[in-house]
C-alpha cells in the first residue's frame, strides 16, 4: 500500500488537473476578492465595542481571544466525571468558572466532552454561558462554536436534523440545496444558542489518500467546490450564524493527518492559486464572517517551515491582502500535534497572534497559553493597538449575529425549529439527489422484490454518530425491509475475521442478494477478501461505498457499485431507495477514482454517474 499512497500523493494535483481539463503552468495571477456588502456597523456601535475593549485589562483582553473546550451538559452543575475533567485540564470545575477566571471569548462545544446530549440541554448549556458571561465586570458575550459540518463530523446528532456530508452535496452539484442545508442548519444551530459552525469545508480534495479531509470536502473540482462554499456561507448566515470555511491555505493535497503530524503541500504557487485559493476566494466575496487557518506547511507560499497559522506571509501577506479579508481569522485547534512539532505551547498562540490570527481554538494548556499572551502584551511584542483590532473584529462578529442585542435563547425556541418535520422532510430530499452510481453491469440493479427479495446487509460498522439510528448495515437494512424486501444485517466491522467472512458468505447462501457496505478498502483490508468471497457465491452483490468514494479501485469483480459518501442514516436510507427502485441514481462524482496500479490515471471521471 505504501507505493500506492506514494503515487496518489505525487500525482494527485496532476491527475484532478486534467479529470478537470485544466493545466497547472501560466495560472493568473490571484486577485483579490470583491467581498460581498456587509452592512456596515454604526458609529454608535463601534465607540461602544471601543469603550468595552478600553475598560479591558491585559487579563481580560487576553482571555476573549481564546476559544475553550469545557466539559460537561450544564454551565454550573456538570457531572462529577465532568468536573473533574475540567479541573484536571482547565483548573477550574465548570463552564461558568472557565469565565470568571479566564474571561474567555468564545467555548467550543463537543459530543466527547459531553456538551451536546440533546438540543434542550444545549440551549440550556448556552444560556447559562451567557448568564456567566453577563456576570464579567466587563460583560462580553460569549460566541458559542461547534464542528457542525453534516455527514461524517457532526457533533449535535439527532432529533437535530442531519444533512448529507459536503462531498455528497459535490455529488448533487446542487448550490441551492447547498445553501438550504446550511440555512436549516444555522436555524437549528441558532435555536440551541450556537452561533458560529465551523463550515464550510473549503478544501480541494485532490488526493485520495487524504486521511483527514477525504469527504469532508465538496470535491476535487476547485471551481465547483467554490461555488458550493459560497452558497453554503450565504446558507448559514442568513440564518445568523457566523460561517467558517477552512482550512487556509487548503488541506486538501496530503496524506498527513495534522492532528498527528505536520502535513506539507508541496504545490507550487501556480498550483495554489489553481487549486487551493478559489473556495478560500469564493467565501470572501460571500461575505464570510471568519476562516480558520491550518497546521500544515506550503513551501511555495512560506519557505521558513512554519505552519500555516503562525505564518504572517500566509495569514497576512495572502489571507488579509492579497485576497482582502478583513474578518476574523481562528486557529485550528491548539492542541493538534501539527502546531506543536516546531514550537512550545506557550510560544504558539504568540506566534499565531503576531502571523495576523485573531481567534486562538482549544489550546493544550489554557493557563499557559494564556500566560503567554499576557506577557507578550505586557512586555511590547504583542502591540496593544494591533490586539485591540483583533478585539474588534471579534466583537463586531458578535454584534453583527445578535449576540449584543440578546444571546439567549429558549425551550419553545428549540421545539419550533430543531428536527421538525419540514426540516427533516428536506434533508431527505436533499439526499435523494447524491446517491452516485458508479458501476451496473447487467443492469443487476435496482434490485428486485420479486427475484431478489431476501437481501443481506453486510460489511462496514463504523461508529455511528451521536443520535442516529445505529450500524449502517441495520440502519440499511430497515430501510430496505420498509421499502418491501427481507433484508437481515450482519455487522462485519471494517476489518473482518476469517470467521466473520465465512459466516457472512453462509448467510448469503439462504438468501437472494446481498449489500455490502465498505468503508476506506485499503490494499491489506479484509474487506477485500469479504466482497471476493460474497461475489464467490454467483449471487447477486451490491457493493456501497459508505465514506470516501475509493473503494472500488480494490473491489475486483464487482458488478453494482454504489457511493453515499457517509453513513449518517439520511443517506444510507437515500442509497436504500436506490437500491430499491424507488429514486434514480442522479449523482455524479465530485473526485476522480484513480487505478489501483499506480498508474495514477483515472478508472471514473469527475462527473461519471449511471442511471437507471
């Protein structure tokens, strides 16, 4: 598998080039972007903010740069295991004492820190922030944030409404059901008290080895993946909520994970401005109210080594002139190893500040990051003036999504918008248009009550996401069985034993067909040897593809190949309703799917899709 990964990595950008029909060499110079009208605040308003940030010691005006995790559902009373967490990480028991010490400008809300259990307890959990925060001496509302991007990252699960993940609405090419997930979305999000999403995605996933990006991303087309960015920001923040695309400069051509180690882009600038900067320009010209920087390294835009978010060539030189952005700018999380190979934790959030940085996200150590910041204001290398602007721009985010008019919210908020019917009735819709059909040899699907009635779902179980309906292979299988089959589920897991392949291959002899879910195939994976083996038995075998679009590359011999891009329940149930008849097939693919020989050439085009 090395080589393979080797050769995708090296060849990625050639290869989306010219799936696109575009070359690399003589690419305009990058122009900076018209941004969209944005009403501009009053004079009342901004000597107001000023008045706030003078008042502020250097204490105060540290602590609202920073943006905190906290554990636990409640602002005040959160469980034992919660406090404790806290105390051990944060020096401090709870949200609302997380304020009062650090007089922190924005919280990030998490599934694993157990903040989003269900949508009335996250709008409880936000008004009391905001009762803590109103408490300050100088009282600032705090700008709750969360990683809401849909499909495969979700940190608030159902009864929220979930939509299909970016890539699957690449697969519609739809910017209107772009824009109408991420207007539904803001709404709910709103209703809970959340006030910024950490989305749009605005990578270019040029390579298929990518290990954090992969689906996370609209596609590997740099013009349709900023023209579904655009329409997502106009989404979201018609809902009043501030957007985020990332991950500046792009994190799209590597096969690094920055949460583990330091990724490098090796594109040349030309290559960058072709590739990477379209989505980053599209949100600008929309308006978007903040981008978050990455933790990789991209030679040809800084040559000193330094990741992108403590680069002032990066963050400044490009971000803020050449492209013309003047919103506000926040760090990927801290805490991630890629921002920490080269530097110290307290060193970090300095560095970040001083590349132009406004926001700084989820630091390791908040006492020392913290500390940090204030001494480096105190002793000059931080300029007050410059930190004031920063200041600013934050507030007026704040001022400009309501939070100075009136930050809380309500249960009968919650019941009139979370996961209501019309919401949920629209996810649906929207999914429908991005099951893609990549293979129908024989026309084996769809799939036929009558000679195949009795369908087995196998394959793939990975963790579903918070508040779903479960394992894909049962959430499938329902599915399958409502529209009018007898489908059984059994649950292989992504790297099957010898006995799990055997007893899967023994199930399919009792029955007409089977759906076998696969999830990032590999050339070492088992699930390789589980399709060869379900395949070995001549029935009929539908292969479905329940993350990146990939798999097929390593799938010999399969015949009825599937892609839903996630295994959220709203497109799982989508691909039954392929499966089953009942919707056409109508998405295309956003990515090319290269050979598996390392040839680096293409088995399906951008835009391939089958229909029935």
């Amino acid at each position: 598998m090395h080589s393979r990964r080797t050769v995708l990595t090296t060849t990625a950008a050639a290869a989306a080039a010219a799936a696109l029909g575009t070359g690399t060499a003589g690419a305009a110079p990058l122009t900076p972007a018209s941004p969209a009208p944005v009403p501009a605040p009053s004079r009342a308003t901004v000597a107001h903010l000023r008045r706030l940030i003078a008042r502020m010691t250097p204490e105060e005006k540290a602590g609202q740069l920073f943006v905190m995790r906290v554990y636990g559902h409640s602002a005040t009373d959160p469980d034992p295991a919660d406090a404790d967490a806290n105390r051990k990480e944060i020096g401090v028991a709870n949200a609302a004492e997380l304020i009062a010490r650090y007089h922190v400008g924005g919280i990030i809300y998490f599934g694993w820190a157990h903040n989003t259990r269900d949508p009335h307890q996250i709008a409880a959990l936000s008004n009391g922030i905001q009762r803590a925060a109103a408490a300050l001496r100088v009282p600032v509302p705090v700008l709750i944030s969360t990683d809401q991007e849909h499909g495969t990252v979700a940190r608030i699960g159902a009864p929220a409404t979930l939509f299909p993940g970016a890539m699957a609405l690449g697969a519609s090419g739809s910017a209107p059901d772009a824009r109408t997930a991420g207007r539904i979305a803001g709404r709910e999000l709103r209703a809970m008290g959340v006030h910024q999403d950490y989305a749009p995605d605005a990578d270019v996933n040029v390579n298929p080895a990518n290990p954090v990006i992969g689906v996370r991303s609209f596609g590997a087309d740099p013009q349709a993946v900023a023209r579904l960015v655009a329409a997502q920001v106009h989404g979201y923040q018609s809902a009043g909520v501030a957007a985020c695309a990332k991950h500046f400069p792009g994190h799209g051509d590597t096969d690094t994970d920055s949460h583990v180690g330091l990724p490098y882009i090796h594109h040349s600038a030309q290559e960058w401005e072709r590739l990477d900067a379209p989505p980053f320009t599209a949100a600008v010209a929309a308006g978007i109210d903040s981008v978050m920087t990455a933790h990789i390294v991209v030679p040809a835009l800084d040559p000193s080594g330094d990741p992108a978010t403590l680069s002032h060539p990066i963050v400044t030189g490009i971000l803020r002139r050449r492209l013309g952005y003047d919103g506000v700018v926040v760090t990927d999380s801290l805490g991630m190893q890629g921002v920490r190979v080269k530097y110290g934790d307290a060193r970090v959030p300095v560095l970040a500040l001083k590349a132009g940085v406004d926001q700084l996200l989820n630091p390791p150590d908040l006492a020392v990051a913290h500390a940090a910041v204030v001494r480096a204001l105190r002793d000059g290398e931080l300029d007050e003036r410059d930190i004031d602007a920063k200041l600013l721009r934050i507030l007026l985010l704040k001022e400009r999504r309501g939070l100075f008019a009136d930050p809380y919210t309500s249960r009968q908020e919650v019941d009139r918008v979370v996961g209501v019917r019309a919401h949920l009735a629209a996810a649906d819709r929207i999914a429908d248009r991005t099951t893609t059909l990549l293979r129908n040899d024989g026309g084996l699907l769809p799939l036929s009550r009558r000679r195949t009635g009795r369908v087995l779902v196998a394959g793939a179980d990975p963790a579903a996401p918070s508040g779903t309906g479960g394992p894909p292979t049962g959430v499938l299988a329902r599915e399958l069985t409502r529209l009018g089959f007898a489908a059984t589920a059994l649950s292989t897991g992504t790297a099957p034993s010898r006995e799990l392949i055997a007893r899967a291959r023994a199930a399919l002899a009792e029955r007409d067909a089977a759906v076998v879910a696969t999830y990032d195939v590999t050339a070492a994976s088992p699930q390789r040897a589980l399709v060869a083996e379900l395949l070995a038995t001549g029935k009929p075998v539908v292969q479905l593809a329940v993350r990146n679009p990939y798999d097929i590359a390593l799938l010999d011999g399969v015949k009825a190949a599937l892609v839903a891009y996630s295994w959220t329940d709203v497109e799982l149930r989508a691909a039954a309703r392929v499966i089953a008849g009942r919707r056409d097939p109508v998405g295309r693919l956003p990515v090319p799917i290269l050979r598996a020989d390392s040839s680096g050439t293409a088995l399906f085009q951008i835009g391939h899709g089958l229909r029935y």
